[in-house]
C-alpha cells in the first residue's frame, strides 16, 4: 500500500529518481561545486545527488516538495550537518542574495519554471541540471536551432550541453532519456548593460516571425534596408535565414550593426 501511494505520488510529482553512482559522480564533476559555496538543490528525492554533492560544498539547502520522502532523506543525511532539508516547491523559495549555485534532477514537467527561477536570481552563478534530454538540447542549440529564451539571455548566460544520462538510469523508469544541462551566469556580460534593452528588442521583432524569414522580420521592425543588407553580411547571415537558426554570435553583430551606438564588450 506505502508502495502504491509512493508510485502515485511519482506521477503526480513527475519524479524520476537517477539510481545510478557513477551517473551521480559524473553529475558532480559536471556541476564542479565551490568547496567554499552555497548550494542549492531542486527536490533531492531519496537523496542520490545530495550525498554525492555534500562532501564538496560548504552549505547545501536541499528543497524536497513530496513529504513522503522526508524521513529516509534526512535519516541519510544525519551525518551531514551542513546540509539542510526542507519541504518547499523550489520555485517558492526566496533566492539568496549571496552567490550561489542551484542543482538538482528537476521534475520534467516542471523544468521551465525551474530555469526561469534560476535565470531571475541576480546572485546566481550556475545551475547544472538533469532535464529531459530534448529540452536540454533545444536550449543549447544542439539541434542546430536556438530558442528565443537562449538567444534573449545569450549576453549575460551561457548555455550548455554537458552529458547525457539513459533513461533506465532512473526509476521510475521515464519515456525519454536525459541531459545535464549548464546554465552559466557570465562574469563579464557580452554587452554593457545599457544596451540589453535594445539587443531584446532586436531578438524579440526577429522572432515574432512577421516577415517569414529574419531579414523580413527586422525590415518590418523599421530597420532600414541598407543598414539590415551590411548587418546580415557582417554576421554573415543569409538573407533568407529562417530565424530559429540564427545562432547567438550572429545575433550579437546583428545588434552592433543595427544600433549605431553598440559596440560589443
């Protein structure tokens, strides 16, 4: 009976808990945890990535929202007194206003919301997260595409692929397989912060898609024709480019050409 409530709440909360040690290990020398840092960690589950982290970290917050799980979590981790558990939905929780880095096997079905907390965080360092392996993908233009959310935050955030995980590492075992992926927060952004409103600006009206294709799209923007036909050609871009294979460097000396005050950091 404990079992079936167990397997209930696994659907219901989208959990998918990695098994694995070598998987976790491997999670760990991806996510590289300051040894002098706080971390944070999305719903540890039974635990698999907090022991695996909790020796090479100062503090770490674990936020587990499944109360079933509680007990035998904090029973594990009773030798570890700088790791604290507690029973929040991570996206809840006030971010810290000291640097910080955020880990964790996130829900699938609540990864968005997830990545949005973390990109809203001012102190954030890094996120390293296990994601659905599509999901991690299209956000790092695995595919050959990139998402408007990445190329809206491509100066501040860099966005990578950093290992894929089999889906029969987890179990329940899920439909999909998984990735890691790293969320970055850059030291010194690509672009002064006086010019991020102009550069979103830019990438919004290209991916509102109005023309068909980029070039279409800015020259409904109100671009003029010559400067759009030197800025395409400095960011070596085609003139019919569909705008979800622009890639983020592109975008960057798009922005430089279509502003005349830009200049790139």
């Amino acid at each position: 009976m404990a079992r079936s409530r167990q397997q209930h709440r696994s659907r219901t909360l989208s959990q998918n808990f990695l098994v694995d040690r070598a998987t976790a290990a491997r999670f760990v020398r991806a996510a590289r945890p300051d040894p002098a840092g706080l971390l944070l960690e999305v719903g540890p589950g039974k635990g698999a990535l907090t022991t695996a982290l909790a020796p090479y970290c100062r503090e770490l917050r674990a936020y587990e929202i499944d109360p079933g799980l509680l007990p035998g979590l904090r029973a594990t981790l009773r030798a570890a007194p700088h790791v604290r558990v507690y029973e929040r939905d991570f996206v809840g929780v006030p971010p810290p206003r000291e640097p910080f880095a955020v880990v964790g096997n996130v829900p699938f079905s609540r990864t968005a919301d997830i990545v949005d907390w973390c990109l809203r965080a001012p102190a954030l360092t890094d996120a390293t997260l296990i994601t659905q392996l599509e999901y991690a993908r299209r956000r790092t233009g695995d595919f050959g595409r990139w998402s408007l959310r990445t190329v809206l935050t491509w100066p501040q955030v860099e966005w990578r692929l950093v290992g894929r995980i089999g889906r029969r590492e987890f179990r329940p075992v899920p439909r999909v397989d998984a990735g890691i992926l790293r969320i970055e927060r850059r030291p010194r952004p690509l672009l002064p912060a006086a010019e991020l409103a102009d550069y979103r600006r830019l990438v919004e009206a290209g991916f509102a898609g109005a023309g068909g294709s980029l070039y279409a799209s800015l020259r409904r923007a109100g671009h003029p024709r010559r400067r759009v036909d030197r800025a395409f050609g400095m960011a070596r871009v085609d003139r019919a480019e569909i705008v979800a294979f622009v890639p983020p460097r592109a975008w960057l000396i798009l922005h430089r050409e279509l502003n005349e005050t830009s200049r790139l950091v």
